[in-house]
C-alpha cells in the first residue's frame, strides 16, 4: 500500500484542523456549551454545521460527483479514513461536518442503493443537513442484537401496496431528535431472506418513542431510545432495495460505518495523548519531570505504538473496500483493534495526568465513558473475533495474503 494522502485530502485535513482550533475546540473547555446528552449545544452546533458546509468540510462520505466534498469513486473510504481521524480530534468534531454517527452511515448506505426518488426524498435532506436520522434494528430480548437474521421479531406484514410493522426496537441513536428512519424488518421466515429495509418520516402514525434509554453517556444527539410500532403504515415504494436484500443493506452500512467509527475514535486517542503531553512535560515528582521517568515513556511509548497500529489496520481496510472488496476480515480486525486502542489512550492519558486526569478540569473522564461504548457497538469485539476465526478457518494461511 501507498500510505501517501491526495493533495487535496492532505489540504481538507489542513482546513478541518484549522476549523476545530479556531472554533470548535475553544468550546470544548466550558460545560454551558453541552446540552443534556453532553455533546454540544444544538443552537450552536446548527452555527458551525452553516460555516462548516461553507466551507466545502461537508459530507465528505459523498464524492464530489455525488454532491459532497468526499474524494472521488476508489478513493472515497481511503480519503475518509484521513479526514474523520481530523475530525475526531475535537469531541464536537464529527457532527460539525455532517460525518457523525448515524448521519454518516445512513448517508453511505442511501447514496448506494436508493432509488433517484427516494434519494430526492430521503437523503437530500440529510446531507444538507435540514434533518437528522437513525436506523431501527437492534431490539430487546429475545430480540435481536448481533444476530439480527436469526432473531428479529418486528415484522412487516404486506397489505395491498403497504407495510404495516409491528414491534419493539431499542438503543435506538439519534431517534429523539431524528425525522428520517430506515427500519430492518421481519418479511418472511427464510433464514437467509427473511428480513427487509424501510423508510419512514417521524410525523407517520403507528409508532411511538417510548422512553430515551439511560446510559453512561455522554451520547449522540437524540440519545438511544425505545421504539414501540403498532400498526406504523409504509408504502412499498419506501422500501430500501428488494424484499429479502435487509441484511445485505445492512452490511453494505455497517461495512463502512464500523470503519468510520475506527476513524474518528482514533482521532479521540490522539487527542487524549495531546491532553496529557503538556502535563507530563511540566510535572515533576522525585527531581524530574514526569516524562523523564521511565515508566511513563513506556506507557506513552506503548500507547502511541498502539493507536499507530489501529491506524494501519483501519487504512488497510479502508484501501480494500476502495478496491471493490467486501473487506469483511479486515473492517472486523480494525473494529475489535480500534475499539481496545481508544480505552488504552484514554485510560493511559488519565494515569499520566494522575489525579488531573480522573477530575472534570480536562475531557479525558469524558473520553472514558464514551470509549466504553466501543467494545459493544455496531457488534460486540467477541462477534467480530468469532468472523476473524471463521476465515482464518477457511483461507488458512491466505487469511494473511498481501494486497
């Protein structure tokens, strides 16, 4: 691989850091600028989001070609790779540039395969940013989780020219501030074409948001919340590609969404290391300062070594699927990697900054929290471990093949 970047991904990398220093960042410092959710303050989010698109630092999973400021077909992941990790530098970062979970990957998965008219409907409107969205899968037990196929029970039931869905969905981000969904679906009981993909608008009857889910947090705007459909009405022409293609959509989205996850969590660690640099250049405990100890160069040493290692793995699989590959293996292994380095570099940050680290006076307690999520999300690391075995089980030493 050519780790080398486009001159034009080197120069919006340049103006997305740039962006963040002059006025994201500078927010990060004061808790007025957070809502309920901590993250930031819609009103002043909605300010940025305008002077980002301005800009031309707007929906860079899109190519250019397609309406975004992404890099062209065959290097759209590569050139996203680059500039999430950018963005994930600032806390605020991502949802500043319309790249942020679950905009992002509802946005890839909408370009792909929706019809030209549900695009105008559908997607549109995401990517300018007028409205937020959120995709319906996961549900409580006995439910589905990481085996949707096996065990969904929401159904769509087919009558006449529409779909009516009834079901219970949960952990569902986004939704409380979403207008957009895409709902997965029970159409049938076939193992392998048993589910569908739908749209639908918050304002269509027959659902409900039953409650927002409390969690550790800090979340996503819209929190994760508990959907109830009773008798919620689509018209076949909102489906999402054929009846019985749910889990293939899926996968297209959660393909890339995974790795778009890695990229912005490494930008996180990078920062936490940031955070904790100057203090360990200026501390001092037993006659020097703290990173002249030993021990701390081999927790930072170890830390850097790590995040480097989770940004080799999260390019390669970015590269691949740039390619024309599924990249199935290689998304798995940056997701499972990826996930283990944002805690490592967070959790390592605070044990530099000792006491500091572990206060509310820098964003690493923020980090934290946030970071445990990423062992669970988008399927858990045991899932993805349990895809790895099953191709080094079938390729053998080809699971390790170049190119």
């Amino acid at each position: 691989m050519d780790f080398s970047l486009s001159p034009e991904t080197e120069d919006t990398c340049r103006r997305i850091g740039a962006f963040l220093d002059a006025r994201v960042i500078p927010l990060e410092s004061d808790r007025a600028n957070y809502d309920e959710g901590e993250n930031i303050r819609l009103d002043l989010l909605a300010k940025l989001r305008a002077e980002a698109r301005a800009q031309g630092l707007w929906c860079l999973q899109v190519p250019k070609e397609e309406g975004g400021n992404g890099a062209p077909k065959g290097k759209t992941v590569v050139n996203m790779a680059a500039c999430y990790e950018a963005a994930g530098r600032s806390i605020f970062g991502p949802v500043c540039f319309n790249i942020a979970a679950p905009d992002d990957g509802n946005i890839y998965l909408l370009n792909k395969v929706a019809t030209p008219a549900q695009k105008e409907r559908w997607l549109k409107p995401i990517m300018r940013g007028d409205v937020r969205s959120a995709i319906v899968m996961t549900e409580p037990h006995p439910g589905s989780g990481s085996d949707p196929a096996g065990m969904m029970k929401t159904t769509a039931t087919k009558k006449g020219d529409t779909w009516v869905i009834h079901g219970r969905k949960w952990f569902i981000t986004g939704a409380g501030v979403a207008d957009h969904f895409i709902l997965l679906a029970r159409t049938s009981d076939d193992p392998r074409r048993g589910l569908s993909t739908f749209l639908f608008h918050r304002d269509q009857p027959g659902w409900e948001i039953e409650r927002r889910v409390p969690i550790m947090g800090p979340e996503e705007h819209g929190g994760h919340c508990e959907l109830v459909f009773d008798g919620l009405e689509i018209k076949d022409s909102e489906r999402l590609m054929e009846v019985g293609e749910g889990m293939k959509a899926v996968q297209i989205r959660l393909g890339v969404a995974r790795l778009t996850h890695c990229m912005r969590w490494l930008g996180m660690a990078k920062r936490a290391l940031d955070i904790a640099r100057p203090y360990i250049e200026q501390r001092e405990a037993f006659g020097q300062t703290l990173i002249q100890h030993e021990s701390v160069q081999w927790l930072l040493g170890e830390a850097a070594m790590a995040i480097e290692t989770g940004r080799m793995l999260t390019m390669h699989a970015a590269w691949r699927i740039d390619q024309g590959h599924r990249a199935q293996k290689e998304v798995a292994m940056a997701k499972v990697a990826v996930a283990d380095v944002l805690h490592k570099a967070v959790d390592t940050a605070i044990q530099l900054c000792g006491a500091k680290g572990y206060s509310k006076d820098t964003l690493l307690e923020w980090m934290y929290r946030y970071a445990r999520q990423a062992r669970i999300l988008d399927g858990a690391s045991e899932v993805h471990k349990m895809l790895m075995a099953r191709a080094y089980m079938v390729e053998g030493n080809d699971f390790w093949a170049w190119g």
